[in-house]
C-alpha cells in the first residue's frame, strides 16, 4: 500500500509523463507509414516548395489508394539552407491530423503538433488573429486547401526544425 507522502512525487510523475507523450506522434499504422513515404518520396521530387502542393495531393488521393489524414504546411518562399528537396524538410512540414484553421486556432500558444519527422513537432508562438505564427512563421494563407481528410495551409516561410522542433526553443 503506497503511502501518502509519495503522493506529491507520483503527480509530478504523472505530470511529466502527461507533458512529454503530447509532444509524441500517436504511432502510425504499417499502411500509414508506407503511404506518408510515398508522399515524402514525391514532394522531394519536384526540386521546390512550389511542387510540395501537387505532389502531395496527387499521392494522398482516395481514387488512388488509401489516404493519410494529414496537414501540409507549404512555405510560400524558399529560404537559403532550408532545402525543399530534402526528406527531413518535407516530413517536418506534414502533421499526420487532419487540422483546418479552425482546430489549429483553439490551441493555446505553445502547443506542439507532432510531425512526420519523428520526435519533432511544430510549435504556436502566436495566436493573435493578426498574427498567428507556427515556429514563428506566418501562416499567410489558411486553409488553402480543405477537404474531409487532408489540409493545406499556405505559410510565410519554411519552417526550421533545428530550430523549434525538439521542445527546447
Ligand atoms: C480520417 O478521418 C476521418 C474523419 O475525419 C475518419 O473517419 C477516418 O477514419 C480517418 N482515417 C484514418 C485512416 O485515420
Ligand atoms: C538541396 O538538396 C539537394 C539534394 O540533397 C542538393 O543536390 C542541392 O544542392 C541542395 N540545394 C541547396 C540549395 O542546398
Ligand atoms: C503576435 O502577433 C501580433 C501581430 O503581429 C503582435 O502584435 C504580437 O506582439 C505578437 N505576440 C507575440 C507573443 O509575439
Ligand atoms: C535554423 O536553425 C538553426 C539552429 O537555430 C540555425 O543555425 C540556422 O541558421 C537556421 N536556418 C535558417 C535558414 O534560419
């Protein structure tokens, strides 16, 4: 019988384990993971963030197979050192939930969404209506594309994952 003055150290526990798991992608099926790789392998294709939108529409479609609900935040600007073409730049750019503006805008600042880059997750810097920023960047245009299983939002710039995705900004 565990006794009461362990009780304060057991809530800390239960805290902490509660604060980390929601920083924690809910693990993806074999089926999904499969899909969120094919849809990586044709963004990275194009060469440009301006090729992300197509690419990830024309995989992530019913008539062609099974979907991935998911959110794609497409940077509207290239940015020096941020590569379009690069497999991790993609993934950290995907939340595998189906988010339109109006989920994203209830969420209190500092909030992460787990992304497809595994133990990395974007952070809500601010939530003014004026100036709702994910990893500090704009979201310029949202819900740029919405349909019952997957979101595009249009931002401002890449987002930098060495920067804001581990949880110690
Ligand atoms: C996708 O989301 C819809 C509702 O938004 C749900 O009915 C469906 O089961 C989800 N599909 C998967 C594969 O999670
Ligand atoms: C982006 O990555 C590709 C493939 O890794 C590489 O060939 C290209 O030079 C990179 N571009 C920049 C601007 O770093
Ligand atoms: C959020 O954005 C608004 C509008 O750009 C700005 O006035 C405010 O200072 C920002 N808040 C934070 C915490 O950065
Ligand atoms: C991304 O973040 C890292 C770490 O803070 C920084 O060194 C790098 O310059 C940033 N890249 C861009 C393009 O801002």
């Amino acid at each position: 019988m565990p006794s009461t003055k362990n009780l304060p150290l057991l809530l800390i526990m239960i805290i902490i384990i509660m604060a980390t798991s929601s920083t924690l992608l809910p693990s993806l099926t074999e089926e999904q993971n499969q899909i969120a790789a094919k849809i990586i392998d044709a963004m990275i294709s194009g060469g440009s963030f301006d090729d992300w939108s197509e690419a990830f529409l024309a995989t992530n479609d019913e008539i062609n197979g099974p979907i991935l609900n998911s959110t794609l935040f497409l940077p509207k600007n290239s940015v020096e050192g941020i590569n379009a073409t690069s497999p991790q730049v993609a993934s950290y750019h995907i939340v595998p939930q189906c988010l339109d503006f109006s989920d994203i805008s209830l969420m209190k600042p500092f909030s992460r969404l787990p992304t497809l880059l595994s133990g990395n997750s974007i952070v809500l810097t601010n939530n003014s209506a004026s100036g709702f920023a994910l990893d500090s960047v704009l979201i310029s245009e949202p819900d740029l594309f919405v349909s019952s299983s997957i979101v595009i939002h249009r931002i401002a710039s890449p987002f930098n994952f060495s920067r804001y995705g581990g949880g110690n900004m």
